[in-house]
C-alpha cells in the first residue's frame, strides 16, 4: 500500500509539537502540529475534545464518522496508565488522524501510518545519496553452509532482507529441465 507522508523535516516539526504540548499543555504548539498536518494533507482541523478517560480507560483516543476526535489529554495520560510515556500518547494522536485521514479499512492503515510517521524521527538528518556509479552489483561469498550459491547484494540496498542468492548452474539446468517438460505436456494437450 503506497502512502503519502509528510516530510521529514515537517514531520520532527509536527512531532516537536506534540512533544511540547505533551510536557507543557500550551494549546498553541498542539494547535500548530495539527494545523501542519491538516495543511499537508488539505483536510480541515478536526474537532478534537479532552477527556480524563474514555470507556473507563480502556481507549487513549476515539475517532467518529462526522470527524469528531475524543482523546485523553496528557494530564490524564500520565495519571494511573500502564504505558504512560510520552511517545505513546504521540503515536495515539498519529493513530487517531489516521483514522481521521482514512475511513477505509481504517485500523490496519492506522497502524501503518503510525508507524510509517514515528520512522526516521529519531536519527539525524539523511546521508546524501552515492552517486549512480557507487551502486554498482557487487558479489559476496556465502560461506560454508552453500558454497556453490553466491549472494548477490547490490550496494546501494541497505536492508537484508532485500538480498537474494543466485541460483547455482546445476539448478539452472533443473529449471530449464522443468520448463521443457511443462511445453511438452501442453503441447500434447
């Protein structure tokens, strides 16, 4: 699911807002972060409302049809809650504007949001990007366990999960071998 973000930079803005309103209660810096991704995204300010608890404190924040937000407001959040850090109560105000953002599905891509906004908050700003003949494919063994196989891992990639082994000749032989015999038998049918 591909999903349009702010930023980084207007992002740490947002998240310094939150933050600011979470310590300080001052309406202003929570009115700006909101403002900031209201603007981004071309929607109008949400009617949000402050409670001590909502369903006798087993919801942090509720989102309805009509755009109204219900959430409970850092003084109360840090009174009697398990998880009563900070960064919770800003990954709650990230997961009740998803709702606010999306109305399909809207759990699973809330989820997604939030977590897509907090990425990337805490590291300092990004590395400029190697130029295009520094990314070139380059080869490393795979060690004992499949001396034949050879990674291949290109270097401007940086997860792992994105490598892939390459296939040794005797198993391009075997898929060669099966592809001829699937022709042969449809060419029989």
């Amino acid at each position: 699911m591909r999903m349009l973000l702010p930023p980084i930079v207007r992002r740490r803005e947002m998240d310094k807002g939150l933050v600011e309103f979470f310590h300080s209660h001052r309406k202003s810096a929570f009115r700006r972060a909101i403002a900031d991704f209201c603007v981004f995204y071309h929607l109008r300010r949400p009617r949000i409302e402050w409670y001590e608890y909502i369903d006798w404190g087993k919801t942090a924040g509720r989102t309805f049809e009509d755009g109204r937000i219900h959430m409970v407001h850092p003084e109360n959040w840090k009174r009697g809650r398990v998880y009563n850090s900070e960064r919770m109560w800003v990954q709650t105000v990230y997961h009740e504007l998803a709702h606010y953002l999306f109305w399909t599905d809207a759990e699973r891509k809330a989820e997604a949001f939030t977590r897509r906004m907090v990425r990337g908050l805490r590291r300092p700003a990004r590395r400029i990007a190697k130029p295009a003949a520094a990314q070139k494919t380059r080869r490393i063994s795979a060690g004992r366990r499949n001396a034949a196989a050879t990674r291949v891992r290109s270097a401007g990639r940086r997860r792992a999960g994105r490598e892939r082994i390459a296939p040794t000749r005797a198993a391009q032989v075997r898929a060669e071998a099966r592809g001829a015999r699937r022709a042969t038998r449809r060419a029989v049918r």
